[in-house]
C-alpha cells in the first residue's frame, strides 16, 4: 500500500470512526481475546455491541435504531477524501 493510500484512508477513518482505548487488568487481555476468537468473534467487536446497547438504552431507544442513525451520519461522508484536503 503507497503511502498516498494510506493517507486517504488514515483521513477517512478519522473522519467516519471515533476510537477508544481502555485498559484491563495485566493478565485479562489475553484470556478475553481467545474467548472471543472461540466464540467466533472479537474483543473489538464485543465493545462496540456493549456501548451500543449501552447508549441506546441511554437514550430509550433500540440498538439498531441507534445503529441506523449512526449509518446515515457516517453515510453522508464521502467515500474517497482528496488527498489534497
């Protein structure tokens, strides 16, 4: 991958993802990725399901009402940034 790409890619995941970093206790990281790659899944992706239902449940509404409203502000993005911006 050329570093123009990368560029461009860098400039849309910040735009279209918001990241976060948390920290457990020495010695859980690892037992809790192996449950989730035995389950079939990810941590990533069991933290991104947590903090939906968590927000939603915030907010009275259901998880894929949030997850619809967050698809059509991400949607609105374009989809390839100049790499002149």
């Amino acid at each position: 991958m050329g570093k123009t790409s990368s560029a461009v890619k860098n400039r849309y995941n910040k735009k279209a993802y918001d990241q976060v970093l948390f920290r457990v206790p020495k010695g859980l990281r690892d037992p809790y990725k192996a449950l989730c790659a035995s389950e079939g899944t990810t941590a990533n992706a069991e933290f991104t399901k947590y903090v939906l239902n968590r927000v939603a449940q915030s907010r009275g509404i259901e998880p894929s009402a949030l997850l619809s409203q967050l698809k059509a502000e991400r949607d609105n993005l374009p989809e390839r940034l100049d790499v002149a911006q």
